[in-house]
C-alpha cells in the first residue's frame, strides 16, 4: 500500500495535507482498495462547518456505503466537483486527483495530532 | 468473518487459483469465493457485456437425482413442468413452501438422460432442495465432486470454441457431455447475466486445467461483484432478496415459472389462492436520477406512506445511474415517479420496466 510520508492520516483510513493554512482531504490507498470501485461520492456544501471525527461526506463503491469523517474541525472551504461525473478517480489517484475537500481549520493544533505514515502504515499491517 | 453456523466455509477447489491471481476473497452462503480480481467490479462487469468473463460458481448445489421415480417426484415437487422439455434440456423451476407458497429456493434442472437429473440449488439451500425429493429413489449430493464455470458474454462461445469447440457449441438452455482430453464433463446453455453464454460442471480432477485454460484464450475471471450488478441489470432475482420467506412467484413476476396446467406442486393450493385473490405487492424496477447506489433495507416512499422496501440495488455501469428492485402496491405502473429514502436524503426513482438491460 502507498502511504506518502508527506501526509498526516486519521484511524478512519483519510488523509490530510497541510495546504498553505488549510487541510486538503481525501481518502488512502488502502481505503479505496477495501472499498472497490468507487461510483458515487457526496460531498459536503462549500461553507459546511465539520466537527473532527464526525461524518461529513459519503463514498460509495459497487459493494458499500462509506462515511467520511472529517480529520480537523473548521469550515469547507473547497470540495472537488470533478468527482461528481469521475468518482472513479478515488481509486485510480487517491492523493492526488481523487482529493475530497478543503477545510479551513478552527484550531490549527489538530493536524498534528493525526497520525504520521509510519504509525498508519503500521495501524493497515495489524 | 464467522460463519454463524460456527463451521468453517468451504472452499472451491477453484481457491488457491483465485488467490494467486489477485481475489479479494469473502464469504458468501457459506463458501469463500472471490468478490472480485484486479480488474475490480467495474471492469469485469463491462468485459461480460462487450466480451467475455468466467465466473467460478462451484458454490452452487449439485443434487442428482436419479431412478425410475425421479421424474415423478420432480414434477410433483418444483412447479415448472417437465413435461414441457425433454432430457438434453435445462429447466428454471422453484420450490415453494406447502404452506405459504414462500419460494423455498430457486432452481436450475439440467435434466441429463430419462431416469437422471443434476438438481442445481443456491449454495444456502442444498439441504432443503434435498429433503423435498427425498422420495425419489436416488439422491445423491454432488457438490464437492466438482467444479462449476459460468462462461459469460457476447464472445464467451467464439472464445471457449479455441479450448473445446463442443463444449461452446451447446444450444441455450440445452445440456450435453464434453470430453475434455479424456474427462467426461457437462455443459449447458445457461446463465444469470443477461448475456449468452455456457456454465461447464468440471470433476476436480481436471478443473484447475480447465479453469487456467479459459483464462489463457483470454476470458477475463469476474467475482461475485461483477456476478451481482450483471444480474440486476438483467432483472433477475437472488434468493434471500427477490426470492424467500413470505415471497411468491407471483409476487416477484415469475408467474411463467409455474405450471397451472400440473395437477399438483408443492405450495399449489396456497399460491391458487394469492392468484384467484391478486396479488398484495409485485416487484418492480427502479431506476434514480443520478448514479448514487439503492441498497437493500431502503424504503421506498410515494407522497408520505412507505410503499415498499428495496430489495436488491447498485450502480449500474452499462447506464451509469442507480438502480433497484422492490416489491410496490400493484397500483404503482411503469413511468410512475417514487422516492427512496437513501440514508435520509430523498432521491426520485422512475418505476421502469425490467430487464433493465438487454432484451
């Protein structure tokens, strides 16, 4: 599985990007693996205030439905649109073109607070 | 995960061929078989509508019944009618609950020579198709004697043909023997997919052989995954969805499955009385505006009353929108507009007509 070591990532399988003073979002490798293909993704309204660890966005594969749980509190300040008509670029670049949201965080602390890849990749090889 | 029955799954003698290319393996009525390979759903999928796939579906049962009362108990037991085929041909019948004519378990018989017939139940309901013909003279549970390849698609014969040309040349819904360099085999014209195509009963002693060589004349393994969205598209139900507990033939469209003309089947009485009265619900297709997946347990609503409950539903890659089944009043026709309560967000579904795919 790849687990880029630039990023932070939450027990729940997303990632999370120090973006200038944001958090850019999505979910891991492993988690579109377990998921399958990806076909229908909802996400949160630009201007959403989420709660760290809450449900946020739904992901849904040929075999399941998914919440997302949002890594920081704040506001969503950008969500990829391009997924509506693509969701299928979840699986095909997760960290990259399959990015969920944006997220203007409340308090800047949380992001440290993720996990780092080391401790992620161990969490996936349990 | 834990079988509740606290058994250990069984395996297809297909498995270590499954893992070595890749199968995300899960548990399925009582067996581990492959969900899907690395081409993933989608993929499979598309290949079984445009080329060809092989589905390993060794989890089905294989009863034969055989003798001089075989075809007398069949015919007093499933309610198609046998008199309408001749041996050589394969049969879709169901069995029904005495009681309340529940459909117990839906059914293929390939029925093989006079006196012989392959009884072929869902994985689940092996026990249960074996104790209804109990009376006939020989009943002999085949199951873990073979292996069974469903051969999927619009190229699936002009494929096969390059490995077994007799094999590939059975009629629809026809069953023969094959020789398989040396092995006698099984093949009949018949499916769950919407598409053509051939489903071959293997002994295990040559069923890796044959498994490798279809996939080497470049017939891509497809999972249960792929197995499912196929179906649904195609309309055709699955037992413990479509078909079970407190579920007619009637109910679920199959009325064509059910002989009238027979003098007596298993449930006749009961199921004479839901057709003389109407029948309370039928199942219908559903089709969303958008691409997000129905799934099973979700109501579905019309103005403010629950009409019925999505029985089985997906992401359909051929039309790329949601799709499901349910069972609505039989008030609700086809071009009718309801809801489905998806996790709390209503989305429009049209009633359409089925199969949603294909002819």
């Amino acid at each position: 599985m790849n687990v880029p070591e630039n990023l932070r990532y939450s027990s729940d399988h997303e990632w999370a990007l120090a973006d200038g003073g944001n958090v850019r979002v999505g979910i891991t490798d492993y988690a579109q693996d377990a998921l399958g293909d990806v076909v229908f993704v909802e996400l949160p309204e630009v201007g959403a205030v989420v709660e760290a660890n809450q449900s946020c966005s739904e992901v849904e594969s040929t075999k399941s439905v998914s919440d997302i749980f949002a890594p920081v509190s704040g506001t969503i300040v950008a969500v990829n649109a391009d997924l509506a008509d693509e969701p299928e670029r979840l699986n095909d670049d997760p960290y990259g073109e399959g990015w969920l949201f944006v997220i203007e965080p409340s308090d800047n602390d949380q992001l440290a607070d993720l996990l780092d890849a080391a401790s992620y990749r161990a969490l996936t090889e349990d | 995960m834990a079988d509740p029955s606290g058994e250990s799954p069984h395996r297809s003698p297909l498995h270590e061929l499954h893992v070595d290319l890749g199968a995300k393996i899960v548990p399925f009525g009582g067996w581990d078989m492959p969900l899907s390979y690395d081409a993933g759903t989608l993929e499979e999928h598309r290949r079984c509508r445009t080329d060809a796939v092989v589905f390993d579906v060794s989890h089905l049962g294989t009863v034969r019944v055989s003798g001089p009362k075989a075809h007398a108990v069949l015919q007093e037991t499933f309610t198609n009618d046998l008199e309408r085929i001749e041996p050589g041909r394969a049969q879709y019948t169901h069995l029904l609950d005495p009681d309340d004519a529940s459909v117990l378990d839906d059914i293929i018989v390939w029925w093989l020579d006079a006196e012989t017939f392959d009884v072929m139940p869902n994985a689940s309901n092996t026990d249960r198709v074996t104790d209804a013909l109990a009376a006939a003279d020989h009943v002999t549970e085949m199951t873990s004697t073979r292996a069974i390849l469903a051969v999927q698609g619009p190229a699936a014969r002009e494929r096969l043909a390059a490995i077994s040309p007799e094999a590939a040349e059975v009629g629809r819904f026809r069953v023969e023997s094959f020789d398989w360099r040396g092995t006698a085999c099984l093949v009949a014209g018949t499916g769950y997919t919407g598409e053509d195509g051939v489903e071959l009963a293997v002994p295990l002693a040559v069923a890796e052989e044959v498994w490798s060589a279809v996939v080497r004349v470049g017939i891509m393994p497809a999972g249960l995954g792929a197995r499912d969205t196929l179906r649904l598209e195609a309309g055709l139900p699955l037992h413990g969805h479509e078909l079970g507990p407190g579920i007619t033939p009637l109910q679920a469209g199959l009325g064509w499955v059910v002989r009238w003309d027979k003098p007596e089947f298993r449930g006749r009485a009961p199921l004479a009385a839901e057709r003389d009265a109407g029948v309370s619900r039928r199942l219908a297709g559903l089709m969303v505006e958008g691409r997000r997946p129905p799934r099973g347990g979700q109501l579905v609503v019309r103005g403010d009353d629950v009409i019925g409950e999505v029985t089985s539903g997906n992401f359909s890659p051929t039309l790329e929108r949601g799709i499901a089944m349910a069972f609505l009043p039989p008030d609700v026709e086809i071009g009718g507009i309801v809801d489905i309560d998806m996790r709390g967000t209503r989305t429009a579904a049209e009633i359409v007509a089925m199969p949603f795919v294909g002819r």
